[in-house]
C-alpha cells in the first residue's frame, strides 16, 4: 500500500487522545474462530495486541475456536451440531473442545504475540478454577428445557488471576472453558466469556471480532450502531440468528453492566483492532444498552 508519508504521519497523530484516554484501561477482545482463518490476519491481530500493550492499555484476549473444533471432529467421525448457536456437548465431544481450545488454538496466539514480542500466558478456566460454571440447559419456543451436553453457563469469574497477569505486563489469552463444582469442565460459548470478563473486570472496551461487517439488517446492510431495543425488534423478526445471538446477548449484558464501549467488528479486516481502538474510522456495530 502506498500511502503518503503526510497521510501517514496524521494517521499517527490521531492516535494520541485515544492512547491518552486508554492508557493502563482493560480492553476485552474477542477473538472468534472464524476470523483467525488466515495467517497473515492472525500475525495482523498478534502485533496489533502486542502494540496496544506497549502504548500502555492492558488488552485481555479470549479466543473462540467453532469452526477449528469442527475441523478436528470431522477428523474423528463426529459432525458438529448447534442449537440456538451452541453446540451439543457430549463427553467425546468435550475432549475435542478441550484439545482445540485450551491447546491449539490457545497456544497458537499465545506463540504469535510472543513472536511479536509481547508475554502472554494462555490460561483456560480451570487455572485457578477461576471460570465457575454450571450446567446450561436452552428453552425450546414452549419454555420447555433443551439438554445440550456440557455445555457451561458461567456462574461467577474470579478476576483475581487475571488481573495479576495485567499488573505483571502479562498479556492474558484466555480459552473459553469452565469448570463445574466436582471439577468437571464446561464449554462455554467464547461471546459469553468475553462478555462476562469484560464486566468483571470493569474493562473500557468489550471487542468481538468476526467474520462479518458487524450486524447486518435484513437487506445485509451494516448497523453502524444498535440499542437493546433495536435488538429486540432484530432477534424477534429472526434477522439476528445462529452465532450472533449469543454475541449479542453478551455485548448487550457487558453494555448494561458497565463496560463503556462494546463493539462488534470484522476481523477479516487488517489491523481492525487499530482501525477501532486508535483512529477515528467508525468501524462494526457498536452496542448501546439504551
Ligand atoms: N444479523 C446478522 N448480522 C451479521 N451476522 C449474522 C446475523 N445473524 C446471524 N449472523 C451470523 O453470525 C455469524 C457470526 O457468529 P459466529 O459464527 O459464532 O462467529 P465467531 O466465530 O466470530 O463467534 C456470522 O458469520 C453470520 O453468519
Ligand atoms: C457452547 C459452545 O458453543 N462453545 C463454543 C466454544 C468456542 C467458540 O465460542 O468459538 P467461536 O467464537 O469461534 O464461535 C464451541 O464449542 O464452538
């Protein structure tokens, strides 16, 4: 890309009030399965977290890893199935989802933004137990209780580790796995987590990177900005479905629970996390509770 170095030197200049205002703030960012299906992305994504570190924000990462996980029961004879957008877990399922999340997946990220010269340590929610989870059960349309497996929802998130990792310069990559009160592990949905984590922590940002623009209408064109009650009109006439619902769901809860900022953004996009953090480029869907 050829880019005026005039150009390029105001784009620099525009960062400073953003790193001024989020400077030693905690940003949540979602990185879902399906935007880290490209290589040079994903190195885009690692520089881009380990940047933020250096410019003095404390950038939390929580990975998902669907499509990643249907990869590798397809290898084992399993096919993958989803209800309301998460997936029924039985028990051989679950040691798929553990292998994938807590150990490719995980230590794949944690190896590039070391690469790139950042320290993050990958940490599942059994470390420390600090993701507490209980059995989900869904609601069929007449309220009556779907059973899906080990599915997790979360029932408290203890910051404290989290927190001693960002106090230490550490950049925490967190997979999205809980563990139940005999020490039995969950898979959580990765939205869900982030959301969670981002209230917990009280972070400045929530950002769930995707595979999509953001949220799209019903004609496919992109909401630059929605309101709970926007959504509710969205999930009712079905426009919202499949993933997006417990992305939303979860950008909604962290919006009303005080995290001041939550956006949902395509991170098939190159450095779409600088593009969002750093300029004044409007970029996705951001969430407002009201
Ligand atoms: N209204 C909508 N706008 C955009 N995407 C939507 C919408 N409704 C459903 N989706 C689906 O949600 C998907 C994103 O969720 P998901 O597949 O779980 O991604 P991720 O791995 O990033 O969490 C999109 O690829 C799209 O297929
Ligand atoms: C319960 C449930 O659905 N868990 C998800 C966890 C991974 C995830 O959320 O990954 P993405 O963000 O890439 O979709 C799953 O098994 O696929």
């Amino acid at each position: 890309m050829n880019v005026p170095a005039a150009e390029k030197a105001l784009v620099l200049a525009e960062a400073l009030p953003y790193i001024r205002r989020f400077a030693g703030k905690t940003i949540v960012i979602k990185y879902g399965g399906n935007a880290m299906t490209d290589d040079a992305l994903k190195e885009d994504f690692a520089k881009d977290v380990v940047l933020l570190k250096l410019v003095g924000m404390n950038p939390v990462v929580v990975h998902g890893g669907g499509p990643q996980i249907n990869e590798l029961l397809e290898r084992v004879g399993k096919e993958g199935r989803f209800i309301q957008g998460m997936r029924v877990t039985d028990s051989e399922t679950m040691d798929v989802v553990e292998m994938v999340l807590g150990g490719l997946v995980n230590k794949e990220i944690v190896s590039l933004i070391n690469k790139h010269g950042g320290k993050a340590v990958g940490i599942t929610g059994k470390d420390s137990h600090f993701i507490r989870a209980k059995k989900m059960y869904l609601k069929s349309a007449d309220e009556e209780p779907i059973d899906i497996g080990q599915v997790g929802e979360i029932q408290s998130i203890d910051p404290s580790l989290v927190a001693l990792l960002e106090q230490q310069d550490f950049i925490p990559v967190v997979a999205p796995i809980g563990v139940g009160p005999n020490g039995e592990a969950y898979n959580i949905n990765a939205d869900l987590v982030a959301g969670k984590l981002a209230e917990t922590l009280a972070a400045e940002k929530l950002i769930l990177m995707t595979n999509t623009p953001g949220v799209l209408d019903k004609n496919g064109e992109l909401l630059t900005g929605l309101s709970a009650k926007q959504v509710d009109a969205l999930f009712d006439d079905g426009t919202i479905h499949g993933g997006m619902l417990p992305k939303i769901s979860s950008a909604l809860d962290a919006a009303r629970n005080g995290v001041n900022s939550v956006h949902i953004i395509d991170g098939r996009v190159s450095h779409a996390l600088l593009l969002e953090i750093l300029t004044d480029a409007g970029v996705g869907t951001m969430i407002r509770a009201h």
